[in-house]
C-alpha cells in the first residue's frame, strides 16, 4: 500500500458526494483502513449528533484516511477518545455510544463540553476533527457558499482593481 497525499485525500474527500451511480466506493462497498468497524461507527455517531448531515459529507472517511498517514501520535489521541465515549457510555447506559438512543449520546456531549471535565479534551479532540472534515466537504462547503466553480472569467462585485504604486 503507497502513502496517500494529504491533498489528494482533502480531493477525494470533497469530490466523494459527486460520483455518479456505481462511481467509486459506495456505502456499501467501503470498509475504513485505519479505524476498526466499531470505531468507524463510533465516529459516525459522534459525527452527528456534533454536526447532523457528517455522515452524508463522509466525514468518517476523511478522518480514517489522514488517520491512516498521520503521526502515531494523533492516531492514538483520536483513538483514546473515541474509547472514552465508549467508555462514558458503558458507565452510564451499559452500551456503546454508538448504540445509546440521540437523548443519552448527547446528555453525555453536553457533560463532555464542560471544560474541566474528564471527558473535555476527548470532546474537544473529536469535534475539531470532525468540524474540519464537515467544512471541508461539498457540503460543508456549500454551505459556506462555494458553487462549485474553480474559475470565474470576472470577479463582478469586486470593482475595477487599480494597481496601487
């Protein structure tokens, strides 16, 4: 398996939601190669209950591709807090957080936002990753305001540029 570029995974990722019909992994068909099963789902639900509409941007499959070439470092942060979720959620509920209705997943991120809290840092860790990977989607992207154009001929609400001396 070759290295993956960081600017080819970032591609991919925004142009995932543009394939056409049978195009590329499907949801079916794709598997993550850093996360396990379990853990890929974890994110998943931690992804939407942070930002509802993360798993239809693929969220989870950008974080598991830089993931996969990251620092060891950062693999095992994100992978600690993945595990604290689950973990919380076993306390309290006896499941995994994956499997807790969205009532008891967010009672729990909203104790875990607290700063000061045992579970601040792992909230912290995986809602940045998971906030950047959202905006950096086509539809996180789109929301923001980008049409999908990479070139425009004029700029028509930015005036005639005078060059400055």
């Amino acid at each position: 398996m070759g290295l993956l570029s960081p600017a080819l995974v970032a591609q991919e990722h925004v142009h995932a939601g543009m394939a056409s019909a049978g195009e590329g992994d499907t949801a079916m068909s794709w598997a993550p190669h850093f996360f396990n099963a379990e853990q890929n789902e974890t994110l998943i639900a931690l992804g939407e209950r942070i930002i509802p509409g993360s798993t239809g941007a693929l969220c989870n499959r950008l974080i598991d591709s830089i993931l996969l070439i990251d620092s060891e470092k950062n693999r095992s942060t994100f992978l600690q807090s993945l595990a604290a979720f689950d973990s919380e959620a076993q306390q309290r509920h006896h499941r995994s957080f994956r499997e807790l209705t969205a009532t008891q997943q967010d009672e729990i991120l909203s104790a875990a936002s607290q700063h000061g809290t045992r579970l601040y840092q792992p909230f912290e860790t995986t809602k940045e990753w998971i906030v950047d990977a959202y905006w950096t989607s086509q539809a996180g992207l789109r929301e923001l305001g980008w049409t999908g154009r990479l070139a425009w001929d004029s700029f028509p609400n930015c005036g005639s540029a005078q060059p400055h001396n």
